[in-house]
C-alpha cells in the first residue's frame, strides 16, 4: 500500500530525534491543504501521516517539521526553528519515506525506502 512516512536522526547526538511534531501538507493551487501530523516516536519515526486506508494523490507535498521545539527540549541553541520539505509525489501507488538528517546548525534529507 502507498503511504508518505518520515523518520529523524539527530546526528549531533547520534540518536533518533524523538518528540517532533511533523506535518503533511498537500499543494492546491496557491495554498497548502493539511492532511495530516503527529509526532516522532522513540525511534524517530512516524509512519501515520494520512488517515488509515487514504491514497495520496500525485502532486507537490511538503513536510513541516518543528525542529526549534525539539532542541528547546534539549536545551541546546538550534539555528531553524522549522525545517520545511516539498516533494514531488509522482506515483501514488509507491512509498515514499522521506528521512531527516539533523543537527542544530544543518540538515540534510533524501528519498529512502
């Protein structure tokens, strides 16, 4: 089955960022349509990001994730309170996991698997 998941590492530590809240975000038009959030679990991962049983469609995606929050938690200076990706859902039927590098002062991200 199709869905959209996301996962975090916090490289700085070398450990799963747990705690983010994450949201999913599809483009109609000029504006964003929510479509789902939640929060990383222990392991840094959150694979409920669209209702139980809904496809996504193809078209422009985006994450939003509150990274600012996150390192306020740990007490450490973080340069972007937010982190935001937009991706291009081309197939509806794949998966697409879309990971999170992370760091206080960088981040880095791909398509995973």
């Amino acid at each position: 089955m199709s869905a959209i998941t996301t996962h975090i590492l916090d490289t700085s530590r070398g450990r799963p960022a747990t705690g983010v809240a994450v949201r999913l975000e599809r483009r109609d038009g000029d504006r964003w349509q929510p479509l789902g959030e939640g929060t990383t679990d222990a392991d840094g991962r959150l694979g409920t990001l669209l209702p139980s049983g809904e496809r996504p469609a193809a078209g422009v995606y985006r994450l939003r994730f509150a990274t600012g929050d996150y390192f306020e938690r740990l007490g450490v200076e973080g340069f972007y309170p937010q982190v935001t990706l937009e991706f291009h859902l081309r197939e509806p039927t794949e998966h697409y996991h879309v990971p999170l590098l992370l760091n206080p002062f960088g981040y880095s991200t791909y398509r995973g698997s």
